[in-house]
C-alpha cells in the first residue's frame, strides 16, 4: 500500500497572502509555571480555578527543577484562517442557502464524502486565467476512459502545486467553469480538489474580467455554484503528479470539525493498494 500526501504544511509563504500567526510558549516556560505559564491570559478566573493556580504557583513549590533536564511541555497558539493551506470548504462558505435550505457547516459534512474512490483529471496544458470547461472535463475522462460514479472524490491536477512558496501561485492558476462544476456535481460527486489557490480562477483575472463585462457570472462561479446544488472543494492540493493511476485508489480528506464554521482544514492522502 501506498500513501501519498496531497497535503501542504501550513506555513506563512509568499503563496499565502492571508496571515499566519504562532505564539510559542518554549520548554523553558517551566520556570514560570503555574499561574503566569498556565492561566496567562485568562483575566476573570473561576473561584476553582483560582484555588488551582494558588495551589500550584503560590509558593512556587513547582519551579523549573521541579522538571527533568529543567524542562516543561511547550505550547502553541495559532492564529489563522480556516483557508489557509489544504483545506475543504463547505456550502456553508458559498452562501447563505444551498439548494434553498441552511447549508451544511464544515462539521456537518458527512464523513462517507471524505472517504472514497479518487479520480484524477490532468489540465497541465491550460494557461493561468483559462478556464475548465464542462467539455475539457468530458474530453479528459474519454481519454483515461473512465466514468464519473456517485461519490467519487474528483481532482483536478493542473501542477500549479509547484509554484508553492512564491508569489506567482496566487495569481497564475487556470479555473473552473460553472459549467465543469455543474457536470460533475450532477453526476454525483460530492467533492472536487484541486492543486491550484481556489477551485475559481485567480481573484485579479475573475476581477478583470468583470470590470470588463460587467458580468456577475464571472465572479466565483464555481463557489456561487454550491448555492444551487451542495458540493464541497478542496483547494490548495499538492503531489497530484505522484498518484500513479488516473483512478482506482482512494481518497481520505477529513476537514478537523469547526463547529458551524464554514471551511477547515485537512489532510488529504491518496491511498494506493
Ligand atoms: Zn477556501
């Protein structure tokens, strides 16, 4: 069995233009512990935890050496958005109905759609700003000669994966159609990843083309999509050019459960037998 790693490591780069920040509080913390190390932070303490905090720090009966090689447990806060790195968003991120019910939250997504028979569709040849079309779809399953089945897990590998860590990955990247969207979705599939920074194309080229046209349609189609019909995406993939196969392995991608958020993040694993 082969496991692949479709998961980037979250990390602040030129890739990410939302922030990403961590707040370490080291091994060497130890010697503070107890009140300033454990309950920092926590302004309006309860009477019981307040008890604790004497308890422990009130006469600093614990200190460093209390720890062996003068060492505490570290510790890590992390500020960040739930799209930032490998992440699914889910039709709750689209919009406030979804097939004119409450969309369901990154919690609320079933987990039999995060488990399941992987497909890859290769759209290398198409140049940043293009678009995905429900015909090159069609077109690309003809020619690995496959058959779209309910609850396949669909990614799109178009190798924007390597540009990761510079700039050009945000703004240089190819986009689904409505239309690609639409097709798969209609056949049943229930999430679509792909290695590029959104399942639409660049922000600046959706932006352009609007300004342009004056076209709602040309802003997140593919996002606005999930209104109409519930689907959920990946974005942010990596390593779809490792999988061996077009399909018959597995996809796991369980979103970590934020109650009533709207996206979380994942790690994805393509699993070959
Ligand atoms: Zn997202």
């Amino acid at each position: 069995m082969q496991l692949i790693d479709l998961s980037f490591s979250v990390e602040q780069n030129s890739s990410e233009p939302m922030p990403i920040k961590v707040k370490t509080r080291p091994h060497s913390g130890g010697s503070k512990f107890g009140r300033k190390v454990i309950f920092l932070g926590k302004k309006k303490l309860s009477d019981k935890l307040k008890a604790l905090a004497n308890y422990v720090s009130g006469k600093e009966r614990i200190t460093k050496n209390s720890f062996p090689n003068g060492e505490f447990i570290n510790e890590q806060t992390v500020s960040l958005s739930v799209h930032t790195g490998t992440h699914l968003d889910s039709p709750s991120h689209f919009g406030t109905k979804c097939e004119g019910r409450e969309p369901k939250t990154i919690d609320e997504i079933p987990l039999e759609w995060c488990y399941g028979n992987g497909v890859v569709l290769t759209f290398c040849n198409k140049k940043s700003g293009e678009e995905i079309t429900q015909e090159d779809i069609k077109n690309e399953l003809k020619r690995i000669g496959y058959q779209i089945k309910k609850n396949d897990i669909v990614l799109i590998r178009t190798d924007t994966d390597k540009k990761w860590g510079k700039p050009n990955y945000f703004f240089e990247a190819p986009g689904f159609s409505r239309g690609a969207t639409k097709y798969l979705v209609e056949s049943g599939v229930k999430i679509i990843g792909t290695d590029c920074y959104s399942l639409d194309k660049p922000f600046m080229a959706m932006v352009n083309e609007y300004y342009k046209t004056n076209n709602q349609e040309c802003l997140w189609p593919a996002h606005f999509y999930g209104r109409e019909k519930e689907y959920c995406h990946i974005e942010r993939l990596c390593n779809l050019d490792k999988i061996s196969v077009n399909y018959g392995f597995k996809v796991c991608c369980f979103p970590i459960k934020l109650k009533g958020l709207g996206a979380a993040w994942i790690r994805a694993v393509a699993i070959i037998e």
